[in-house]
C-alpha cells in the first residue's frame, strides 16, 4: 500500500509494509519525515540507496522511533525505509542529503546492524562503541568481586577502598589556605583572667572547644586593628562603614576563623554574625594559592534560609567591594535567567537559599566542587523550613577540607547534629546563655486578648505611640496580612500608609515594600515571619505580635527586629486563650530578661499543665492535645479561630 505520510515531492515509493515489531506501540510510518523531506528534495540530490535485512529495521526504528530521529539530527540526512519487493527478507534504505552527511549515516547504520548480529542488545546511535557490553549485563556471568569474603560482602574493605580513593582525590585538589591571623605583641601579652574579664565584659562570651581536647583558643580582640592591621584595605572598608567598634561575636569570631578553625556562632539576630564571617571570607577568597582567575566557579558559598536574608548578605558584600570581589544573590521567585548571567560573568561568592541552588547545580549552570569556604547562615532556620536534604545535597558535592562556618541563633538537638555531621573539630561561641533569650535592648509587653478584638486594640495602639515611629506587625497567615493591609489603606485604622510582605507575593513588590519600609517612606510594615529574620532595619520602634508565633523561638527572632545596634524598642504581643501552650515558655523568656508577667498570663499557664495532667491521669493519648497546644517544643500548629 501507499505510504501516505510522505512528502508529496517525493517520487511514489513501491510498496510499503509496516514493520511493527513486538515491543512498538505505534506504527513506523509515524516516525517519517515530513517537513525536512521537501528541504532535501529541494536543497541537495546526492542520495543513496543499499539494503540491509528486514529483521533490524525494527531495532534501527527504535521505539517510538527513538533511534531514527536521534540519527536524522545527528547527520542531517533524510532517510526513507522501504520493504525489498523483490525479495522480503531485505528492506531497501535510502539517504538523502549532503555527500559527507550520507556517508556518516550509511556508517552509522551499517555499524549499527553489524553489532546487532553479535549483541543481545544493540547500543542507541548516540552511545559510544565501548560501552556495548552493558548490554550483557542481564546475562549470568561469573565475576571475580574483591569486596566478597566467604560469599559475604566485606564492608570493611568497602570504607577502607572508599577512604583510599577519596584521600587520593584530596590530594590531586590545590591545597587551601586558611590561616591569615597575625596576633598583635599586646594582644598575645594578654592572661588568661585578662581574656575571660574581656569576654564577660561583651555579653558574657563563651567558647568551647568541640573536640573536647581542650585547644588553646585565640584570644579576644577589642578593635579592628587587633585583627586587620595586615590588611588596609580591609580596615579602611570598615572604618569607611562608619562602624566604631566590633561587636562582642565579631572580636572572638575573627581571630579563630582567621587561624583556620571551623567555627560554630550562637547569638541573637542582629548581632554582627553576617560581617563575623564575611571579613574572613574576602581575605580567604583574595590569598588562595590558585589565582582567581584561573578557579572553576566559586570560592565561597553561604546558605541563607529566605531571600531576604540573603539580599541583606549580598549588599554587605556590595558594600565592602573588597579587591573588586564578585558576589551573585540567588534565590527562587527572582529572575532565574538574570541569575544564571551573574553566575556566568563569573563570581566568587554565591549567597543563596537551598533550593535554587540545588537546581542550578543539577542544571549543570553552577559546580561547587571547588567551595573552600562554606557558610550556613542562621542554620536553626534553615531546619525549621525543611532545607536540611538540600543542604546535604549541596555539601556532598563540596570538598571535605574546606572551611565551614554555623551560625544560628538558638541551639537545638537538630542544629548540634548537623554541627557534628558538617563541621570539622570546630570552636563554639555563644553570646550569652545557651538558653534561649531576648535581646536586653527590648521592653517586652504582653496583653492577654481575645481574638474579636485584637482589630480594635491595634487601631488604638496606632493613636498611643507617636507618629514618627516605625512599627513592624507580625502576624500568623497571609490573608490576616492582606486583611490589615486593607484595613490601613481605607483608613479604617489609621491615616497611614503601610507596606506588607508575605510569600504570596511577588519577588519585585517584597523587594519594594522592604526598601520603603527601610528608608522611611512608610512607616508601618505588615508582615508573616518571613521577615522574623534577615530584616535588617536598624531603627525599627515597635513590634508588635498580632497574632502570636507558632513557637516561642520565633517570638525570640520576632522581637528581635527592634533594639537593634545598640539602640533600644518595644515589643507588644497580643496572647490569646487560643496561646495558652506557649503561656509558660513566654514566661521563663519575660522572667530571664526581668520584664513584667502578667497575672493572668501566670493563672493561663498553671491551667494549662493542670489540664495536661487531669488528661495524662485519665490515661487519654493526649498527643493531639501537646502539638494543639504545647509550643515550647516547637510543635505548636493549631490556628487560632480567625475571620480574616
């Protein structure tokens, strides 16, 4: 019968029989050109014409013809298959197209059949000749299996052969240098009792060495001289900053970073940790062995839990423009495309959130293989959003001598595991207690509500403080957000302009909402907890908790949007019945920071371990009762009742 799918320029084939072999879903005559028949008909005549037999033109088809649409691209050729009416065990092929493109497509076919006549399986066109013994591989074969002993696998002999092969990889990579610390004469003279008085001076600092082998730990520093008087660049780049002083986490921070340790940072948001470890960065990146020029992608990668922190990293970066260093910001919602450009103009840091990074990794757009320092940005953020399989995605890939730096704010279970699994014999600071706490710059205010009238409540708080001020309100859900963001443009509230900010919206408006906010052009900011961190506004007045955070961690970050930079502000968090599992863990934060606790906030959290107990002594499994209710593990998932 007529091959209909034919382009009409071509000549009348004989006869065509469709070859349908037992695997193929769908008929060859599916798989033939049509639109490029007419270019070759038109473009070039040399064509030619050779027989192979029929039983592999079904193999050359491929499935769902695979394998001819992969030769046809490969060889710009057309190629027609044809049943042999005069003999039925042969197919007639004929290739059109330039002279040089029908011989590699005659080569390529005739290859292709002489390997199904030796091979169970032959390979696709686009796979390389040695590799056809793969296709043997479902046939029993004796191999000799140098991790079996006694018939069992040797799993002893695996680590071992893995470690020998990952030391022989180390030692093929360029070595890294991290040691840049050059203790000052006055700084060395120092005793140990002079030392532990500097410490407690700022903030009541502690170190502890990880590995339990009780290492000398760099002495503390007091000023920027103490540690950058080598680098001028670096110290006139800070001193042009307008910064005075390094902060208590900054003169510990340094000089063990810069004497090559891993280091794990504890401290409130907003206390210097981004410059602690960006300073180090730029000297580790400028005084490699390698030149920069001649690296294969970045030198340093910091992971930041949102894109808001990690645009505040990138514009510290933009901001020091040290030895005219690269940086490139990338985070998901932003322009993937500009990213991928920043990425191959060429930088040597990249700041981003864990999941665009990984997707451009397996994109083959960016390599970390040559990170030599990693930083994981506010880390207990990071866990509580879910990103702990991308990290570990990512730092797989990365080389095992880097030098890796942890900060975080708190320090749970979670984030000490990932210290041991990610971190080499690392140094921990911690500013101030290892318990959670509150910024000491902030007057904690807490009224007990209820839900219906929390609107009316922030109307006249809107009247009570001065209008001068800039106020940032939390709430729990992003429809309560764009609630009180109509609220304040009717003017149902107060006369006042507002911005707000929340992961429903898009990338740009978050942007602009942030830069008004932060140069003053609206006073009053909106917003769910993705701003509870990375939100760097250093005069924000008041903050105020409309609806309380899920866990009291996040009151912590949230209230730690004020007292900023040595300044001082007011929290006011508005606490429902719906709040009673967070009522004693608020407690113990108000009481460690010698604020005033409400009666009734005391009477709530007595009633609420009374009620735990009563259930717990009627045997009830009161496991949906503690995650309603019981924030203090960071549990705490029950929506308070809300007509917004």
């Amino acid at each position: 019968m007529p091959d209909s799918d034919w382009d009409e320029g071509y000549e009348q084939a004989p006869t065509v029989t469709q070859i349908t072999p037992p695997f193929r879903a769908q008929p060859r005559d599916e798989y033939r050109q049509t639109s490029r028949a007419s270019r070759y008909d038109n473009e070039a005549s040399n064509s030619k014409t050779f027989q192979i037999e029929s039983k592999y033109v079904g193999k050359i088809i491929g499935k769902g013809g695979a394998n001819i649409k992969e030769l046809r691209y490969q060889t710009n050729t057309n190629i027609l298959i044809q049943d042999n009416v005069a003999d039925p065990n042969m197919a007639q092929i004929t290739i059109k197209g330039a002279m040089d493109d029908i011989a590699s497509a005659h080569a390529k076919i005739m290859s292709f059949a002489q390997e199904m006549q030796t091979q169970n399986r032959p390979r696709r066109f686009t796979e390389s000749r040695d590799r056809s013994s793969e296709y043997d591989s479902s046939r029993p074969r004796e191999r000799e299996n140098k991790y079996l002993k006694n018939g069992k696998i040797d799993w002893g002999m695996i680590a071992k052969s893995s470690k020998e092969k990952e030391e022989e990889i180390m030692r093929s990579l360029p070595p890294i240098q991290k040691i840049f610390y050059q203790e000052m004469s006055h700084i060395a003279e120092l005793s140990e009792e002079d030392v532990e008085h500097i410490r407690i001076s700022k903030n009541a600092i502690s170190v502890r060495d990880m590995t339990n082998a009780n290492r000398p730990v760099p002495k503390i520093v007091s000023s920027f001289s103490d540690v950058f008087s080598p680098f001028p660049e670096i110290l006139e780049s800070i001193n042009s900053a307008g910064f005075s002083e390094p902060s208590p986490i900054q003169c510990q921070a340094w000089p063990i970073i810069m004497s090559g340790h891993d280091l794990i940072g504890i401290a409130q948001t907003g206390t210097g940790k981004t410059l602690a470890f960006l300073m180090p960065a730029l000297l580790h990146i400028e005084h490699q062995p390698v030149p920069r020029h001649q690296r294969s992608g970045p030198t340093c990668l910091i992971l930041s839990p949102t894109r808001e922190l990690a645009q505040q990293i990138h514009e510290e970066v933009l901001k020091f423009n040290y030895r005219n260093i690269k940086s490139v910001c990338v985070y998901g919602g932003g322009s993937r495309s500009d990213q991928i450009g920043y990425i191959e103009d060429g930088a040597e840091i990249v700041i981003a959130t864990p999941g665009r990074l990984n997707d451009l990794i397996d994109s083959g757009v960016l390599s970390v293989t040559n990170v030599t320092f990693l930083v994981l940005d506010e880390a207990d953020r990071m866990l509580d959003l879910g990103f702990e399989p991308d990290i570990r995605k990512v730092i797989i890939l990365i080389r095992k001598d880097r030098q890796t730096i942890m900060t975080s704010a708190t320090w749970p279970p979670g984030v000490s595991r990932m210290a041991n699994t990610y971190l080499t014999d690392p140094f921990q600071i911690n500013v101030g207690s290892l318990n959670l706490t509150a910024c000491k710059n902030v007057e904690q205010r807490v009224e007990m509500i209820s839900q219906e009238d929390k609107l009316e409540r922030l109307k006249s708080l809107m009247v009570e403080y001065p209008s001068d001020y800039k106020i940032l309100i939390f709430v729990g859900r992003k429809i309560t957000a764009d609630y009180l963001a109509v609220e304040f443009t009717t003017n149902r509230i107060c006369e006042e302009q507002v911005q707000c900010i929340h992961g429903g919206r898009e990338q740009c408006d978050r942007e602009r909402a942030l830069s008004q906010f932060k140069t003053g052009e609206v006073r009053i900011l909106i917003a769910t907890d993705v701003a509870s961190r990375g939100l760097d506004v250093s005069d924000i007045n008041l903050v105020i908790n409309y609806d309380f955070p899920k866990n009291i961690e996040e009151y912590v970050h949230r209230i730690g949007r004020t007292g900023r930079a040595g300044k001082f502000g007011t929290s006011l968090s508005f606490f429902t019945r719906e709040n009673w599992g967070s009522a004693q863990p608020l407690i113990d934060i108000l009481t460690e920071s010698n604020q005033v606790v409400p009666d009734e906030l005391v009477m709530m959290a007595r009633r609420f371990k009374e009620k735990r107990a009563e259930r717990d002594a009627q045997g009830f499994r009161n496991d949906n009762f503690n995650r309603r209710n019981d924030s203090s593990q960071g549990e705490y998932r029950h929506r308070p009742r809300s007509r917004y």
